[in-house]
C-alpha cells in the first residue's frame, strides 16, 4: 500500500511538471516564457506574450494534467475504494507539487491555479464548478485575476467540507495554502492597490 501512494505521488508530480506554457510558446517561437512578466510558467503570463490561443491551449492543458493525474492514480491503485481515493488525492498533491516546483526547470513553475481547478474536476467535478462561479463573480465585480483567484480557493475547502468531504477538503486547504503562497506578491500588490486589473493596459 505505501508503493502505491508513494508511486500515485510520483506520477502526479511527473505529469504535473510538465511546463506546457513554456513547451507552446517555444514551439510557437515566442521569446523565452520565463524571461517577460512574471517569469512564471501559467497561463496568465503566457498571455503577456500577446498569444490569446497559446494562453487558452496552456490553461487548458495546465488544468488537464490534475485531471489526468488523478484519474490514472486512481485507476491503478489496486485494493478497495479507499485505497484508490486516497492514491487519486496523493497524485493530485503531487500534480500540484510538480507545477509549482518542476524539478526540470529549477523548482520553478507557476501560481497553481488551472492545475487546482484540473484536481478538482478529477476528484470532485461540483467543486471545479462552484471554484470556477466563484472567480468569475469576483472578476466580475472587482476585476482582479489574482483576487479571484484567492476567493475561490478560500472558499473551496469550506464547500467540500460543508458537503461531506472532509478528506477532501483538507487537501485542498493545504492546496490553499500553497497557492496563497505562490501569490504573495499579488497579495502585497492588492493591500498596495497596485495589482493589474483584467483588460487594464499597462
């Protein structure tokens, strides 16, 4: 049982390291993703390279990897349903572990949140839903990705525990927390109000 949840840990983070944004915009012919904006590898930065379908392509493939993560942890795991969910929850952790901390790119990835999204359609799709409602209400309203972004992750946690997910919902506090930390400085940029809006020009 500890050779599976060790191994559902490293296939999460193996397919989770996949810097797709990085990958596209090098075969696109774009300069190097790491060296414009934030010099993360999301979507979001991507898209400061004036690409709207290269954008698009790595937030959706970004989301996808979890997706893939978990489903296959999940599938190979052998032994009962708790087994299975617990290996599906570990390659999710470990899928979000890979973005943020790629080992082929110096442990530097991106803030998390479409891979976030792409753990929460695997393991509980209702979630994936309620996170994406959330951030397009806060766009919406304030127009802030990054704070979108935050509300919606806050929130998540305390939905999935509300509805009796109570595993779940511990995961995805610790995702919380990591994702809070990956947006430090945007969180210092809102408290300065000098964070970007959405479709402000700089």
């Amino acid at each position: 049982m500890i050779a599976i949840y060790i191994g559902a840990l490293v296939i999460g983070y193996l397919l989770g390291s996949i810097p797709f944004g990085l990958i596209l915009t090098r075969l696109a012919g774009t300069q190097d993703l790491r060296s414009i904006g934030s010099g993360n590898i999301g979507a979001t930065n991507v898209l400061r390279t004036g690409r709207k379908g290269l954008a698009a392509a790595t937030l959706l493939l970004d989301a996808l990897k979890g997706t893939a993560a978990v489903i296959i942890a999940a599938k190979l795991a052998s032994g009962t349903e708790a087994v299975s969910a617990n290996a599906a929850m570990l390659a999710g952790l470990g899928a979000f572990l890979g973005h943020l901390f790629p080992i082929w790119l110096k442990f530097k990835g991106g803030k998390g949140v479409a891979v976030y999204i792409g753990i929460l359609l695997g393991l509980f799709w209702p979630g994936a839903v309620v996170f994406c409602l959330l951030w397009l209400a806060t766009a919406f309203t304030a127009r802030y990705s990054s704070l979108s972004a935050l509300v919606a992750a806050f929130i998540t946690p305390i939905f999935l525990w509300w509805f009796g997910h109570p595993a779940l919902a511990s995961l995805f506090a610790v995702l919380t927390l990591l994702l809070f930390w990956m947006h430090r400085e945007n969180i210092k940029r809102l408290q300065a109000g000098t964070e970007s809006r959405i479709g402000e020009k700089k």
